[in-house]
C-alpha cells in the first residue's frame, strides 16, 4: 500500500471506530470488502452522508482494492476489521 492510501486507510479505519453516521458509513464501506455477503454490501448513494474528504478517501481505497484483488485480512489488516466487527456486526463475532 502506497503511504497516502495507508494513511487514508488508517483515517478510515479510526472512523469506522467511532460511532457516528459516518463511522457507520464507513464502517459499511469497509466491511463490504471484507465480507459483503455476511456484513452486507455497500450502498453509493451513502457517500452523500460523509464529508468530502471520507469520500476521497473511500474512492482512494476502493482503487486500491480493485488494483490488488485481496481481502484485507490477507494484506495484514485482519485485527483493524475484526476490531470494526465487533463495533458494528457483534453478531458475526465468536
């Protein structure tokens, strides 16, 4: 991962952790690349909902996943998005 997508990565990552409209906006978008048939998909029309520069950032790494055609736990993200699980999917939790 190039250093500006791990850094939007990262700011991602910490929204998601929150518990705001947008952390959850976020939290969708993410985990709709980690598991959409479990977590769910990912609605576009949700990016009206965050900042333009959460957009930015999504759009940064929805390049970034369509270049590397991995999961996140494969590229060493497992415990960023099981940490994200747990705030918004306990469900799908152990």
């Amino acid at each position: 991962m190039k250093s500006c997508e791990e850094a939007a990565f990262n700011r991602l990552v910490a929204i998601a952790q929150g518990d705001t409209g947008q952390s959850r906006r976020v939290a969708d978008f993410l985990l709709a690349w980690w598991n959409a048939g479990e977590c769910g998909g990912f609605d576009l029309t949700s990016l009206w909902g965050v900042d333009t520069s959460i957009a930015e950032d999504m759009a940064m790494i929805f390049g970034y996943v369509a270049r590397e055609h991995s999961y996140p736990d494969t590229l060493g993200y497992n415990e960023q998005f099981q940490s994200i699980v747990r705030g918004w999917r306990p469900e799908l939790t152990d």
